[in-house]
C-alpha cells in the first residue's frame, strides 16, 4: 500500500471510529483549531491519563488543578504578556494575517529565519518586495501578536486564558512548600487545558487553539540537581539524544546514551535534569512507543523559550508529519519564582537543605506532556494495514496495535447468530459478567462476524470473545487475538481471570 | 462543639489539608470566583470521576470531549446569547455593580422576587426609593449582564467560552448517530469546563466563576420516553421526592417514593425520565451520601430554565449552606436540536423505532451534575469532630468519613520511630510493595506516631499501619482502622490482599 492512501485510510478511520472529530463544531462549519474526542478518543485519552496517574504516584508526585483564567499581573510577571508574541504581516489592502516568520521561511527555504530579528525579517520582506498572496499589495512592517486569548470578568478585570498550566502550578508555590513538609524537591503535576491563539492552526490535533497540558514540576535546590539521589538509580539508562552539536552537524537520527555519559561528557549539566529526562522517556515506553520511534532533540540556545536554560524535546516518528513533539523538558532555573516574587512582593527563599540559615529560591525542573499530541502520534504509529490472504472480499486489514491497558475496549463479545436467542442471551450474559467485573467489554451484534472483528480491530480491541452453537453444549467460546487473528477455545468460567491477566 | 465552631474548624481543614485553596491566585490577592484543588482535593476528584466513569459504562454511556469555546452562532442558536442574562442595578456614580433580584430579595424578604419581571423590580426600586449601598445615589433602570465570557479567536471571529457542557455535546448529534449503529436511547456524558461570569461569586466553591460540569444526555425518542425498557428494573425503587406542590405546601422535607407511584400519580410524567431520576440518585449514593442527606427536589413551572419542561434538582443537606444542588436532572425535549438544526440548516430528524418512516427530532433527557459541588457536600457532610476521652492534649479528633474508594490516600505507612533504622526500612519497603501494588499507600514519618494518625484522619484515610519493634521479630505489623480507631495486629505478607478487599 501506498504511504499516502495508508495515511487517508488513517485521516478516515480516526473520524469513523470516533477518535477524534473537528474541526469543531462540524455542523456550523468548524473553527480552525478546535477539535473534538469522540468515545474511542476519550476512552484512550482516559486510559493513557490513569497511567500516567498511577505511576506519578508511584514516583512521589502530588496533582493539583488550578483556574484556567488569571489576571493580567502574572502574565506580565511570567513573561508572557511581552514575550509570547509571533511576528506577523498583516496586508493593509485585505487584513490577511499570516505568521511572518513561517511564511517567510517557506517563501525562502535557504535561509535560516529562525532567530532573524524583525528589523531583519522586515528587510528581506521590503528587498524581495514580497506582497501579500491575496491580493497582491505589498507587506510593509512586521507586527506582532499575543497568542494569548483575553476577555473580562466582573467589574472590568482583564484576565486572559492561561497558555500553559505550568505559571499557574508555580504561583501555589507557598501551599505546596507548607504540604511537603520540608521533603524536597517537591513534585507535583498539573492536567488541564491551555489555550493559544494561532494565527494558522494546523496538523490537525498537533497545533490546536485549545489543548491538553500535562506539566510535571519538580521545585528542588541547587544543591540536589547537581546530587539527586534518585539519579544512581537510573543513571546507567540509555536514552535516544540527539543534541544540537549534533543537529549542526545535520544529524537527525538520535544515539542511544548512558546519561551518566551524558553527564560526563558535558551534554547534560545536572544529574537532576537527567532523571528528568528518564521520567519523561519512562512515561513514554510505558504507552507503548519502542525506541525506533523515540528521539530526545536538544534545543539550540537561540531555540530556546525566554526561561529555559537547557530545554529537549521528546518526539516521536510519525508516519503523517515526521518527527512531533509529545513532550518537552525544560531547565527553568528559578526564572519563575524570582518574577513572581517581585510582582506579588513575596519572598519565595526557603531553607532546603540542612542549613536553615542557607535560604535561596528554589530552581525548578519541568516535564510538560501535551496529551493531544501522544493521543496523536500513538493512533499514526500503532497504525497498521496488513495483507492478509487474498481472497475476492477481504485483501486488507486496519489494526489499532494499541497496548492492552490503552485499548478504548479490552474485550468485545458477539453471539454468532443473533437470531438464535440461545447464543444471543449467553452472550448478553457474558458481556455483564465482564461489565461487573469492571473488565471493558463492549457487546455487539449489528453484522455478520467478519464486519465486527473488522470494527475491533480498527479501535484496537485486544481480544474478540464469540458465543457459538458449541458454546450451548460445552460451555466454551472462541476468543480471537487481535493482533496474531489466532482463535482458540477457552471455558466461560475462566474469561474475567484469563482477561485479568 | 458549637456549630459555628465546628464550621470554621472544617474551613480552615479544607485549606490545610490541601484539599481547596483560593480565591486564586493567592499570592496576588485572588480573583473572585476561581479556585485551585491540592493534592487532596485533586485525589478526591480523580476517584469520583473513576467511580462515575466506571458505572457509566456499566450503563451503556460513551464519553465525549468538546471544546471550551465556540463560535457567536451556537449560543445564539442555544438561546444563552439572549437569554443567559442576570438582571443588574448598576450604580451611575460609582459604577457598583449588583445583582438586582437577590439584592431586592434582601431589601425585601417578606417579597417574591423570583418570578418578576424587569418592570415589576424597577416599580420596586422606585417606589421604596432604593439607593446604592455604598454612595446612596439613587438606582434606575434595570439592567442585562450576559454571563457568558467573550473573547475573540484568529482574525476577528467572536466567541464565548462556554457556560454549560451540555450544547457541546448536542452539536455532535450526527456524529453519535452513526457511531451508535441504531441502538436507542443514545446515551453520552461529557466532563469539563464551564464558565459563568457570576456577578457576585460567594460560598467558596459552589458558586464560581469557572466550574466543572460532568453532564448526562439521553437521545431518545417520544414513543422510547413512554415506554422504556430499563425502567421496568428500577422502578420500586424510592427516591426522597419534594414535588413543587409539596414546596407550595411550605414543605422542605422529601418523602420517599416508589417511581412508579411518582408515575401514576403524575408527579412524574415519563418512565425514561422517573429513569433518569433513579440513575442521578444511584450515581449520588454510590459515593457515601445517605438519604437523610439526598432530597430531589422539583422546580415550580416559573423557576425553570427557559428549555426545559421538567426540571429537578438533587441537595444534599450541608452543615454551612443548608440544602445544595449537585446535579440537576432536566427533560429539554427536542428544544436544542430543533434550535441547532434551524440555525445550522441540518435536519435532525430520525428514524428511532421499528418504522423508518416515522421520522421525528430526538427528545433529550439530561442528569447534569457539578463535581465541585460533589466534592464540596462530601467535605461538608463527611467531616466530624468526635469528643474523645478527655485528656488534656487530645480532648477531640477531626476525621474525614470518605469511603474507602473516595479517600485520597487508601493507607498510611509509619515507621514508630523514624530513627531506628531497621523499623524505618521496613516501613519503607511496606509503602514501596504496597505502591507497586497500586495501592494509594503514604509514607510518613515526619512526627510522633499521634500526630500521624491525626494528619490522616483529617484526610480521611481508612486504614494507617505501624511498624514498631515487634514487627522485626513476628513480621506483624499494627493495623489502625479509622472509624472505630480500633487496631489489631496483622501479618505483612498479607497486607495487599487486605486492603485490595
């Protein structure tokens, strides 16, 4: 099959299975970077966020939630109301609005745009006497943009929609220090939405207006990033890292390394940072993404956003856009505290380590998932459309090849005759039993059987359990594996302790 | 303890035990109308929402996820743009902003001002010469303050962040009909954001400014509404009924009633809405609210909302605010879709019974309920204080009364003294099984052993164990129940399967 009809069988397939619908809302024509999850897409969001959930818990993280809107003082404190800004032209004939700096760099793909100045950027656009693509009337000055959504609340306050959760996560600095208790570094994690108004959503659910952020943040002293004591444990893990000296030297595939290599050659600076970068590729590996798929991409100091001293992105090879971006790890060093604490008057110095009389503002380290983007680059790369035996009717199949604790059903059942109501009341049963023991079955009887494995298949449903005429007399089903199609008998009774496993 | 007392124990526990702070952000004085959630508060959330999600599949829901903003259009077609509108007094000198019907309630309680119209408050305001409480001009008109926030997206579209989930869900009408293969009612929930610019937010968390909604819907048709099959499983059941004859009646207490009573008597006019009652009643007991808390409550035909046409709210009785609604349970009838498909030029007309002729719009049947609110009553109406025997130090206990699968930590771990090693490191290893477990294990050691049992009481965990010297030599160790503050000894190996039962 073709790469590019593969990849319109996946666009189709992610709407007809209910994964994700949009731009939303269809019916009034959709805004350009809104989407919606169907039930296949929420059951998987949900699954991938109690593992998440689970095994944060297990790494000693607490999670908080905090309002989506806040007032205009801490984005001007954060930075973001001077700084998350992207260049625009805007026509003066049409008020067409496009992203200069993209626009740019496909209008002149030999040149490096990125970390041009907009007097530069400006230059180019007057030599070139570029004109708008409209209407042809030529771009004058370079504006700019906030991306960040504004609106009002009450008498007059002006607030805006948070483009990140991580700002809000550290203004409850105080209420986390008192609940650690003195144990640091404080871990916590925040899960909500953020919102940014790009001029030109794009990529489907990759570059969205509104979106999922999963921001984990770790509040630790100086003295702890340089020795963590959870870094020997996981020191010796090799990680896929591409940094950006190797990036200069057009390298795009990453190099397997221990990270106390990583530290010691000079790549990494802090032995906390690196245990970062394994929680971050740990979290990962568990959804079920294999280390073909996985680079950690160092930003180069220009790339860098305005706090970050050292910032990596985890991507992940898809077969629609090539490498994304699901994660990003950031040194902020104590960038946010010191900003709050001057606009909030608040003195945010701690005494960390055993020394009371050594106070200073904690440094923090930041693992940000967005959500969206690992539901996104899971569906594209666990993907399949296999040959199987050719016969006239079926030639192909789609298979979901989601792990088993991912998969929006883990178990459907189907009575091989519907009409038979024996077979039908067996299977009915059968799929209760499951239900009550909280297993997620999914009962089905709309189609011959070849259509509805084909249905699981396609939402990546493990295990097909099918009730027969047999099955009146010995008590057994056929229970079929998705991804090997091998189908093999099991006795009822021993299904919820089979699927437990 | 006096009651007043016990309140303001119970609202500086909630603050400091991490379960709510606000108005956020704290340090820069807060905004009224938002709030944040702890590690406690989240961890109480996240199992309500896994309980709810959990028996919702039992129930044959799928899970929908929309986006917080959507376009002018749908709101006027939801009729929020015209009609989601509080009436105002505002102040021409000092520009005070107040909500006109609950001011004018307080001026006058001995009135009905529910009910009026603009004319009939403004012949109020001027007949008594009402003024502004704070510079004694007199007020004149009244006014409209839509409640809906207003921000743009991209090049000048106009948008509202969303004041309910419900229309979102509606708009993916289509969607859910294919996806639901012809198996009526279609039933769906949607969980987030919603966002109400209240004039004067006030009781903590029950009245906010931004607010998380988890909303039931049911497509239905007319004959499916009358003759529901799920009905026939629960309809003995009794529910504690206050119909708005009762409330005419000055009654304030519920009385249980069998459905089908409700049914017959024509209390109730649906059996798949009595259906929808019994499911909101279910989804409310299952989290450890008794029906000495629960009252379903009936809107008279003036207090409902301009699409409904039957309207109840679930309350449960709180220690500080009296009766409080979680959930609201609604029959919209096809009010939305017809609306939606007028504006959005779709016909939504289906065929739902054995006739594909008989085409008709779906009614809709809403449970919508507020998982703040939830989390709120729960604090409120599971908080004690229990004299215990008096010594001089520890006369009272706090305590936490959540149910086992609602309690932020399941179990506590505690080495008896943190500086004997060997008792540290067992206790150690006991969490760290216990986590590997999944099981929501704490470990402590930060205090004497009394002031740990205190800290999770006040959490609301069930079960603490101790490690002491004894367990080096039998391997037992001591298990605390939270309730009856009983302990007994227990093995170590047999910890896990303890508690997973």
């Amino acid at each position: 099959m073709k790469i590019e009809d593969k990849i319109e069988t996946f666009n189709s397939l992610i709407k007809r299975r209910g994964f994700i619908w949009g731009p939303s809302p269809e019916i009034y024509g959709g805004l350009a970077g809104f989407y919606s999850y169907g039930p296949a897409g929420m059951a998987l969001k949900n699954n991938i966020l109690s593992i998440f959930r689970r095994e944060l818990r297990y790494f000693g993280f607490g999670e908080v939630e905090c309002p989506t809107i806040m007032p205009e003082i801490v984005w001007k404190a954060s930075g973001h109301l001077d700084r998350f800004i992207d260049p625009i032209l805007k026509c003066s004939k049409c008020a067409t609005l496009l992203r200069a700096d993209k626009f740019l760099q496909e209008a002149f793909p030999d040149r490096m745009i990125d970390g041009m100045s907009y007097e530069e950027m400006e230059q180019l656009v007057k030599a070139n006497k570029i004109t708008c693509p409209k209407c042809d009337t030529p771009f004058g000055k370079i504006g700019e943009y906030n991306l960040m959504l504004k609106t009002q609340v009450g008498a007059g306050n002006t607030v805006y929609l948070r483009p990140e959760t991580a700002t809000t996560t550290y203004l409850l600095f105080n209420r986390l220090n008192q609940d650690a208790r003195r144990q640091y570094p404080i871990r916590v994690f925040q899960y909500g939405k953020a919102y940014r108004n790009e001029i030109s959503p794009r990529q489907q659910i990759l570059r969205m207006r509104a979106f999922d952020q999963f921001e984990l943040q770790f509040f630790i002293s100086k003295e702890q990033e340089m020795e963590f004591e959870d870094y020997e444990d996981i020191k010796d893990t090799l990680l896929p890292l591409l940094d950006w000296q190797m990036q200069d030297n057009n390298l795009s595939e990453p190099k397997m390394t221990p990270l106390d290599k990583a530290i010691s050659n000079g790549t990494l600076k802090k032995p906390a940072f690196a245990y970062c970068m394994y929680l971050g590729y740990y979290l990962t590996k568990i959804l079920g993404f294999t280390d073909d798929m996985i680079r950690l991409r160092q930003h180069s100091p220009h790339e860098r956003a305005h706090y970050a001293d050292d910032a990596w992105d985890l991507e992940i090879k898809t077969n629609q856009f090539g490498w994304v971006e699901i994660c990003g790890i950031h040194d902020r060093t104590d960038y946010d505290l010191k900003c709050h604490g001057k606009f909030a008057k608040e003195n945010f110095e701690i005494a960390m380590g055993s020394d009371p009389k050594n106070k200073e503002i904690p440094q923090i380290l930041e693992i940000a998932f967005g959500p969206d983007r690992i539901i996104y680059t899971l569906l594209d790369t666990l993907f399949e459309v296999e040959e199987i035996k050719p016969t006239k009717k079926d030639d192909q199949r789609i298979v979901l090849k989601l792990g088993l604790e991912l998969a929006p059903n883990t178990v459907a059942v189907f009575p091989l005759k519907k009409n038979e109501e024996r077979i039908r009341s067996l299977a009915k049963n059968i799929h209760k039993k499951l239900i009550e023991n909280r297993i997620n079955s999914f009962y089905d009887e709309k189609g011959a059987i070849g259509k509805l494995y084909r249905r699981q298949d396609e939402l990546g449903t493990p295990f097909c359990i099918t009730v027969d005429f047999q099955s009146l007399e010995d008590d057994t089903v056929t229970i079929r594996y998705r991804d090997s199609m091998n189908q093999e008998r099991i006795n009822i009774p021993e299904i919820s302790n089979f699927l437990k496993k």
